[in-house]
C-alpha cells in the first residue's frame, strides 16, 4: 500500500512542485495551505509522515507540531526558509523529528521521506505500559514519569530519551543509537544537546546528579541505565 504524506504549506508552488515529486515515486499526497486546515486533515487522513512548513497562516508550525505530537508519533519534517540553529533546536524540542531548509532539492527530500519512515518502521511503535525501575517509575499510558512517587515534569525529549533508556535498562546504548531514535535524524547539528538533555535528566530523577546511580556514563560509547537490582543498591 502506497505511504500517505500531508503536506501543509501555504506557498502552492512549493506543494504542486512536492506532490509532483513525490508521487513520481509512489506516494500519495494530501494538501492543507493553513495551520487548523493542517491538523483537520491529519486527523481526517491519518498520513503516515508529514511535511510541516514553520510559517503558515492561522496557526503556525510550531503550533501545529505541538498539536500533532500531543496526539501522535508520526514522523514530522520541518520546511521552512528560517536557518537559525535557535529554530532548529525549537523544532526538534517540539517533536519534530527532521529539519529541512528551503530551498531544497527534490532528491534531499526523498531521501529524508524515506529516511524518516524506514525509522518510524525500525522503531515500532512506543512503550505502552508502565517501566520501574528503583524508585523512577515512567508510565507510558498517562505520560507521566514519577521520581519516588512524585511526578516529575519533563520536556518531550526528556521523556523519549529516558524511555530508550529505560526500555533497554542494564545495557549500553550507543551515542548514534540514542540521537537517531530520540531525534530521529541524521543529526548534523551539537551532538552536545544529547549530554545536555542527559544532565537535564539527571537533575530531575538523580539524589546526586554528580554522582549519577541510574544514567550511568559509559566513556566512549554512550550511556547505560541501571538495572533493577543495581539501581535498588
């Protein structure tokens, strides 16, 4: 069955010129030229990734990508002719999980379609039940995380790396691994935002954030959250 993409794009040189392209290649495209239109269609059409453009009438990107996470794990590709790294970074907090500057080839976003729905693919679908470990209870089901049963307030990409984390607690899970599956791109930005958010995480679930008990740094490779019987020591 052929993939469906949204687009929501207000410029329609930019929308005939991607469906044109992109259906050359087997997919099927759905068009919205607003923000609200934007989250009627996906929730009408269920895509399976959508291309959002950052500056779009009645609600903007970034709003529509709030909305669309709250709901959804669907892939997310930013479009916008805003390069600043600060809107970057914004983008990817809010759950978008490519960036991609205008103009573009054609060839660069195939590649980034393509890319970000073998991921969505390889990952499978999220957590879904309750994970506890020691005293971190992270309880997919109302997306909430508890530190010694009280809850703990956390950015998106705090509670996406934290369930990789989790998910695959006693093992180390290499740097490449946690950026491709929590930012879910080919990351060319800092890969310092992914020490900055584990710090983030440490401040929020750790007695002593300096002498760390369940992220455990391993030098060289990535980082391990502790197993049941060790982070109970």
């Amino acid at each position: 069955m052929a993939r469906k993409i949204l687009i929501v794009d207000d410029e329609r040189l930019i929308v005939d010129s991607v469906k044109y392209g992109l259906e050359k290649e087997g997919f099927v495209l759905v068009a919205a030229f607003d923000g609200d239109q934007g989250i009627e269609k996906f929730r009408a059409e269920k895509p399976d990734l959508v291309l959002l453009d950052v500056l779009l009438p009645k609600r903007d990107g970034w709003e529509v990508c709030r909305a669309l996470r709250a709901e959804s794990r669907v892939p997310i590709i930013m479009l916008t002719a805003r390069t600043e790294e600060t809107d970057r970074v914004l983008g990817l907090e809010l759950g978008a999980d490519d960036y991609l500057a205008k103009p573009f080839g054609m060839r660069e976003l195939i590649a980034r379609v393509r890319a970000a729905l073998r991921r969505a693919t390889e990952y499978g679908e999220p957590v879904t039940h309750a994970l506890r470990i020691g005293d971190v209870t992270l309880d997919a089901s109302s997306h909430r995380v508890l530190v010694r049963g009280k809850p703990v307030e956390m950015t998106l990409k705090e509670y996406d790396l934290l369930t990789v984390l989790m998910s695959r607690a006693g093992q180390v899970v290499k740097r490449n691994d946690l950026i491709d599956q929590v930012w879910q791109t080919d990351w060319v930005g800092d890969t310092r935002t992914l020490d900055v958010h584990i710090r983030w995480l440490r401040e929020k679930i750790e007695r002593d954030p300096s002498a760390p008990r369940y992220i455990q740094t391993v030098r060289g490779v990535g980082y391990r959250f502790a197993p049941g019987a060790e982070a109970a020591k």
